[in-house]
C-alpha cells in the first residue's frame, strides 16, 4: 500500500499526486516541491557516510542527484511511496560518487586521516597566522612532514564535488551535460573559449557565486570562505572542479 | 627539521606527459618548490591552478617542460614550448570582456605576473611569476 503523507509544513498535497502533475503535466514546480520535501531524507541517509574524508554537504549534493533521479525515474503505476523508491538511488549516487571519486581509490588510511584534519589545521593557523600557512607551518601543526602534508593534499584532490549532472535550476531542468553539448557543437576552439560565459551561468548557483567573488571581484579563496560559510580547501576545489567541469563541457 | 630558506637562486626542470592524469606529479612539484620557499598554502593552491589550467590548454601537443625558478621570495615558471597559438591569442590579444572567464582572467587573477615570451617558430613559452606574500 502506498503512503505518501507530507511532510509538516509542505503544501499538504500528497506525494503521488506531484509526481502525476510531474509526469504526466510536466509541471516542473510539483518535481520542486517533492526534490525539497524529500530533502531531509537525503540529509539523513548523507550522515550516514559522513567522516570519511567527504564533506557533508557534498555527500549531500550528491545524495539529492539520486533524490532527483529517482523522481524522474519515478513510474506512477508502482505502487511503492516515493521514499522506499529513492531512499536506494539516493545511497546508490552516494556509493557511485565514493566508488568513482573518494577514499576507495586506495588512498592510504593514515593520508586520508590526515587530509581530514587539513582543513582544519588550515583554518586555525589562517586565523592565528593573519595569512595563509606554508606547507612547513601545517606539518608542524599536524605533527607530520611537508611531503606528508603535500601528500595529503594531493589525496584530497581526487574529490569532486561539482556534479555537471546537477540541475542549473533552470526551469527547463535540462541536464547540464546536454544542454553544453548541444549548444556548442561545431564551434571553433576561440569561440568555445568566448562562450564560456553562458558555460558558467549552467554551473549550480553556489559555485557561480564563488568563481564571480574569485575572477571578477579578486576576493581570495580564505575571503570567499568565510562569505560563503565552507573551508578554503572546500572553496579550492570547488574553484578548480567547476573550471575543469567548464572545460571539458566546452570540448565535448 | 625545517630545511634553511632558499638563499639563491636554484632552478628545477621536470619535463612531462601533457594529460590530466599527470597533473598530480605536476602539483607534487610545486608543493615542494612552494615548502622550500615558504609560500603560502593558499598561494601553492593559486600556482598549481594557473599551470593546471595552462596545460589543460595546450591541446594535442605530447609533452612540455616546465622550468621553476626559485629566487629568495619569488618563483618563476616558464611552462614551453608550447604549440597551441590560441594559448598566445588568449594570453596576448585584448582583455577579456567582463564577466568572461578564460584563460588569460584566470592567470590574472592566480599569479602576480605572466607573459608569452617566443621560442622557436610558432613556439611559445609562457611565464609566470609568483611572490612569497608578507610575513
């Protein structure tokens, strides 16, 4: 038997019945509706895989991919509520994004321990410092060496929190991937690079914000941080995964 | 035990395959030349940036050599010879309009200084320079 009661303080209007105006009316507002009502889902099922190495919000972002895809995928004559449906395709992005991006790629414990305790050390020696640390500063304060330290960070990097597949939020819902390439086709080299720009306004909100506060405003990475409430390790890669996502877009 | 400062200027060359599965020895190498010269963690993060993003640039060509120099508070890379003239283009023709984000704002805006200095024909090595920011 399916339930689908709302949650408390949604619009009260059942979940099947969004999915219906979803999928059989292609009213983008009721798939909203369910992506944010079903939220607190991902964020449960996200702590789950917390602590090991990927920031929480991330885990997040990436859980909601799965909450959206199972919305898509969603067949209105299954008689099962929509969250016994999602909850295996949200754990299932989240696994896939572990399995192709995290700690599984045989990162050692002791690396991935030490890259977790990174961000940190970076933030409070920011702080205590008035500037940046160096790498020697940071193995002090981590009680490792400056190779481990270079280690670490490099480890770290394997991460990727941007997600080209995430929705821009756009009221067409198109997936980013499609909307770049079919746009872009046949452009010569230059004029991809002219049209970065429109590449830039498909990225998720957050991380067009950072890269504007970065290249246009000159704000550093420990300035955009405490604007946007994340670690400056979280803002590097966020800067460095969003430039190569727009790179690669435009050369498909 | 903390290595003494770099007291003169000292060169180190690596010569690479181009991809962006060689980016990690790339980055492992500008960890160490920014420890030896004490160069903030952010602004090792701002180097490897520009560099990651100047050979993501540099299309088919194989291989590059990337040269570091290391001074007491600077370093400069020279990254070539590079075959892309659309690098050149980018790097030396007009600024780029507002709001666009190319190569050549991004290097702007990651390294205190960069040119395009001529190799052999239609060869170019690009320079970047980098400052030890105050203590």
């Amino acid at each position: 038997m399916t339930t689908s009661a709302p949650a408390p303080g949604s619009s009260g209007t059942p979940d099947r019945e969004l999915l219906r105006r979803y999928h059989q009316h292609g009213d983008v507002s009721a798939r909203e509706e369910l992506v944010e009502r079903h939220l607190p889902l991902v964020r449960s099922l996200a702590r789950r895989y917390a602590g090991r190495g990927e920031l929480i919000e991330d885990i997040e972002q990436v859980g909601a991919i799965g909450l959206i895809k199972a919305i898509d995928r969603y067949e209105l004559d299954r008689d099962v509520a929509l969250t016994t449906y999602a909850t295996p395709n949200v754990v299932g992005e989240i696994k896939r994004h572990f399995r192709d991006r995290g700690w599984t790629i045989r990162i050692p414990r002791a690396l991935q321990e030490l890259n977790v305790k990174m961000s940190g050390a970076v933030e409070r020696l920011t702080v205590r410092l008035g500037r940046s640390p160096t790498i020697a500063e940071l193995a002090k304060e981590l009680d490792a060496t400056p190779e481990q330290v270079l280690e670490a960070v490099e480890a770290g990097s394997a991460y990727s929190p941007v997600s080209l597949s995430a929705s821009p939020g756009n009221e067409e819902d198109l997936d980013l991937m499609e909307v770049i390439g079919t746009e872009d086709e046949g452009y010569a080299r230059s004029e991809e690079r002219a049209s970065l720009e429109p590449a830039l306004g498909e990225l998720p909100e957050r991380e067009q914000k950072i890269l504007r506060m970065r290249f246009e405003e000159g704000l550093t990475q420990t300035q955009i941080a405490e604007r946007v409430g994340l670690s400056q390790m979280h803002v590097s890669r966020l800067i460095r995964r969003s430039l190569e996502s727009m790179r690669e877009a435009m050369a498909e | 035990m903390t290595a003494p400062p770099v007291s003169q200027p000292e060169l180190v060359e690596l010569e690479t395959p181009i991809g962006s599965e060689w980016d990690p020895v790339v980055r492992l190498v500008l960890g160490g030349v920014a420890d030896r010269l004490g160069l903030g963690f952010e602004d090792l993060d701002d180097l490897q940036l520009a560099v990651e993003r100047l050979l993501a640039e540099a299309g088919a060509q194989r291989a590059v050599k990337i040269a570091f120099e290391l001074s007491p508070g600077r370093v400069r890379i020279h990254v070539g010879p590079l075959r892309e003239a659309p690098i050149a283009e980018a790097l030396q023709g007009p600024p780029p309009a507002p709001g666009e984000l190319e190569l050549r704002r991004v290097l702007e805006t990651v390294v205190d200084s960069f040119g395009v200095e001529e190799a052999a024909a239609g060869e170019l090595v690009v320079r970047l320079d980098k400052r030890v920011g105050p203590r």
